[in-house]
C-alpha cells in the first residue's frame, strides 16, 4: 500500500495537472480510500461472527443486497462507456467487487452443505449455476467481463478442491470457453483487444496505443529504472496510467527490481492466506479453508491478469492489482477480504472439534 501511494503519486501528477485538478488529487484520494478501507474492514474482523456468515439466511440476504445493487448500476451515469459504479455522495463504488467477496463466502458454504451433491452428481453444480447466472447476466449488462472470469474461476477453483468429478469441469470448461469466444466475437472492442495483443505494433496510434505505450514503459526500464518520477509514458503517453498500468509506470521508474518487488508482495499476500485455509483444513474447518482458498484465488487472478496485461501476454482489461493500483472499491474490499481472513487466522484454532462441522 505504501508503494501504491508512492506510485500513484508520480504516475497521476501530469494527469491530474491535465484536467485541472491539484497535483497530488489522486495520492490524497487513494490515502482517503486506503483509510475507509481499514475503518470498514473493523465491520468483518470484530462485528460478525463467522457462525453467524456461514448460515444460509446470511448468505442468501448478502445475495439479495449484491444483486439489488448490480441491477441499480444499470441505472445509474455511464463512466468510460460501462455502468458499473453506484454514487455515493462524492464516491464511486463498484458493486462488482462486493460480488466477489460474496460468491467467495455464498460458495465456500455450499460445497461444504451440500458437498454430497458437489462430489456424485451434476446437481452441486447446476444448483449454484442458477446464482451464477443471474450474478453473470449482471455483471455482462454492465458490461464487466473482467470481474465475470474472476468469479468464475474462483468458483470453478473452489469446486476443485471441495472434490467434484473431473468430467464436470471438463464439460463446463468447455462451455466457459466457447462462451467466452462467443462474447469475444459479438462485441467488437473485445474483438479489437484481442487482435491488438496479436501484434502491439500494427497500430500504435490507435488500437494498440495502451498495450505499445505501456511495452515501451517497460523496456525504457530495465533494470533498475530510469528514477523515481522520471518517466515519460505518464506525460499524456498512456492514458490514465495510475489506473490498470500502474505496473508499467513502476516498470519504467523503478525497472525490474520495483515490479519484482511488487509481485513478490502479492505472493507473499496469496501464499499467506493459502497457509490460513491450510491449517483451518487440517482442523477439518471446511468453510473457512475454502473461504481464506478463494481470497488467495482472486488475489492470484488480479495479480495475474493485471501483471500480463500490463505486459503484453494477454489482451488488456481492466482489472486492478489489488492494494497496488488506484481504485477505491478494490481497496475497500481487498482490505476487507484480508480482515476476513486475519479473523480466520485469529479464531480458528479457538474453536473446539465439536464445532469445527459449522466453520
């Protein structure tokens, strides 16, 4: 987070200076937001027990908020062409990121109530489609492709591990991926994505403007970086660059040493909530081990998808590291995914066996 605010400091100044604001707007407003983050996530970490979470009337009045709310931002002002942030006041909250955090809890729960179904038949699976679909069909009105894969996957990946049959993920990986190239193929900027990561530089000044300025980032920093606040592809280079290419300004500035540092920060966030769901699995705490599994899940594939797109091995989209880019909802949420699982961590070795069937 202290790297996000020195970063974001340096990559914002010409773009804020551009649009008329103060130099540092969005280094004070990526603070206020780390702020909120820490405040909110006291409401997980002491104010809802985990006994409490896991019951079926919390997980299916969390859907209902979630879904209420994604069905109001298609009502609410487009912003870059795609409805997906509710305002609030002087804020912009993108529900999308709540989703998250509540399919992860809403899944976590039901492999473990209905793990019968999930191992011997289709039924697991056809049942948490219906949720799914209706969160999907959401998240593609707004549209959100993006926060759609990561859900997806993390539940595909909690599934996994919760031991349902390898011919229902072959089955269902199959149609993932030919949904996937259907909805590539109909919507022409997803179409242009794709084909501009074929090749950056067939068409630098148009389609391949933000992956072939952001390449350029990179390789003017090589190792070490051209310094601190020296870069040249935030002057008005790579639009917004203190958004999803974050990690290509970091690049240009502070070369690989800055980027490998920030990765192995997100490795050492993943690996350590893949030790919490390890140790709540050996004490046979199902909920909470694929609950803390799932955190690690999307935390790998926003570090991922956010760190290839930035670097070309994947077409770009616009998904956030998380508590490195700017972004106030994926800060808020990813401190409050990290206050869950310090409060797993905390109170799993507290509860005694006889309790361990309803965590």
């Amino acid at each position: 987070m202290v790297l996000s605010l020195l970063m974001v400091a340096s990559a914002s100044i010409p773009f804020a200076l551009s649009r008329g604001m103060t130099e540092l707007y969005f280094f004070n407003n990526q603070l206020l937001y780390m702020t909120i983050g820490l405040i909110v996530a006291i409401i997980p970490y002491y104010g809802v027990s985990l006994r409490t979470l896991y019951k079926t009337e919390t997980q299916f009045l969390l859907l209902g908020i979630t879904g209420i709310l994604l069905v109001a931002t298609l009502f609410s002002t487009p912003i870059n062409g795609s409805k997906r942030w509710l305002t609030l006041g002087d804020f912009n909250f993108q529900v999308a990121e709540l989703a998250k955090l509540v399919m992860i809890v809403f899944v976590s729960d039901f492999v473990v109530r209905r793990s019968f179904e999930v191992r011997n038949g289709l039924d697991g699976f056809l049942r948490i489609m219906l949720v799914v679909v209706l969160i999907t069909i959401l998240l593609l009105s707004q549209p959100d492709f993006g926060s759609f894969v990561v859900i997806l996957g993390t539940l595909f990946a909690i599934f996994y591990i919760a031991g349902a049959p390898y011919k229902h993920f072959l089955a269902l990986g199959a149609a993932a991926v030919g949904g996937a190239v259907l909805m590539v193929t109909t919507a022409e900027y997803r179409l242009v994505r794709v084909m501009s990561f074929m090749d950056p530089f067939d068409d630098v000044q148009d389609t391949d403007y933000q992956l072939a300025r952001s390449l350029i980032a990179f390789g003017r920093g090589q190792f070490t970086g051209v310094g601190y606040g020296e870069s040249v592809q935030k002057l008005s280079h790579l639009p917004e660059a203190h958004t999803d290419f974050l990690l290509a300004i970091t690049g240009e500035e502070l070369g690989f040493v800055g980027v490998s540092m920030v990765l192995i920060l997100e490795a050492l966030i993943i690996g350590s909530a893949m030790r919490i769901s390890y140790n709540a699995l050996k004490r046979r705490q199902m909920r909470m081990s694929y609950t803390a599994f799932g955190i690690g899940v999307v935390f790998i594939a926003q570090t991922i998808i956010n760190a290839a797109m930035n670097m070309g091995a994947i077409p770009t989209k616009g998904l956030t590291m998380p508590f490195f880019s700017y972004g106030g909802s994926s800060m808020l949420i990813s401190l409050m995914m990290v206050a869950l699982l310090l409060k797993i961590y905390k109170e799993s070795p507290e509860i005694e066996k006889s309790q361990c069937r309803y965590y």
